[in-house]
C-alpha cells in the first residue's frame, strides 16, 4: 500500500510540474497545495511551487515561500539559489548579494550557479570589480580557464589604482590560474 500511495504523490507531482509547464497555473497550484500539505517539508514541492509563482507573476507569494523555507533550511542549496534569483527578479539586489555571500561563506563554493548568480547581484549593485571576480569563479567552475583569467584582467582593469586592495587580490588570482612564466633574462 505504501508504494501505491509513493505512486500516487510522484504522479500528482508529476502532474503538477506538467501543468506548469503548460501555463495550467491554478491546477498546478492545487495539486502542490495537496503536496504540501501531506509532506510540508519537501524540498521539491516548494521549489516546484515557488517557481510555479514566479512563472505565473507572483514573484511576492514565491518569496514569502521562499522565506520561510530559507528558515527553515538555511543551508539547502537549492532553496537558497531559487530565493537569491528571486530576489534578483524583484530588484532586491543588494539581499540577494548578502544572501549568496553567506552561502559561499558557509562553505558552498563548488557551485558555479552561486557565483554567476552573485556575478548578475554585484553587477546591478555597482560592484563592478566584485561581479567580474565572481563571474571568473563562475568560469573557473565550469571548465573555462581562459574566461576566467579573462575575467579577472578586467577586474583588474576596473580596480586599477583606485582599490589597491582588490588589485592585489585579483593579481595574486591571476598569477595561480595562468601558467608560470619564465621570468629570467637568460640572454
């Protein structure tokens, strides 16, 4: 009975994430409510209901679920990648920042999503030299060595002489990602 009744929820789960695809908003939301209720601590539904919300305009309903679940599970990483590009939707920029640099923080720093969507935060706060660091990291995770560095010559252009600090940092990133010149004048 108990794997008639895991029948059953993958089903209406299923269902759900179809209708959604379909624009069957109101259907989906049902059936996910009836998810939720029976499980409130499943990831998968929140996420698929949360995004259901934004796909049907409610960006607001997805971040109070989003919230909530944030509590509830700080360190899950969907959960807190769903709630940052949430707030990006909504031009709240400068929480999602705060929200992804506590997860990186946290330890979370294998994950190329967190920090192309820390990249798209810094960009639309100003932190121009910032966003192409996190941008570099992106391309570093994702197998692109040369964007990378490419990435963090322009960081080090815009950083130039006005942030002595970060031009530091960015060279010292740059010197272990590119390969070791010979700096000898043996002529």
């Amino acid at each position: 009975k108990a794997s008639e009744e895991n029948a059953s929820t993958a089903t209406q789960y299923g269902s759900a994430l179809a209708l959604t695809h379909n624009g069957l908003f109101g259907k989906a939301r049902e059936l996910l409510n009836v998810l939720l209720t029976q499980s409130a601590d499943n990831v998968h539904y929140v996420i698929a209901l949360a995004e259901l919300e934004v796909a049907d305009k409610k960006d607001n309903k997805a971040l109070t679920l989003l919230a909530e679940n944030f509590k509830l599970n700080p360190h899950n990483h969907a959960i807190t990648l769903l709630y940052a590009k949430t707030l990006i939707l909504t031009k709240q920029v400068s929480a999602a920042r705060d929200l992804l640099q506590t997860h990186l923080r946290r330890g979370n720093t294998n994950s190329a999503a967190t920090y192309k969507l820390l990249s798209q935060a810094l960009g639309k706060t100003n932190a121009t030299v910032e966003a192409h660091e996190a941008l570099a990291e992106y391309y570093l995770l994702s197998g692109n060595s040369a964007g990378a560095i490419e990435q963090l010559e322009f960081a080090a252009k815009f950083a130039g002489a006005q942030d002595a600090q970060a031009a530091q940092r960015i060279e010292a990133r740059l010197e272990q990602l590119q390969p070791k010149k010979d700096k000898s004048n043996n002529g």
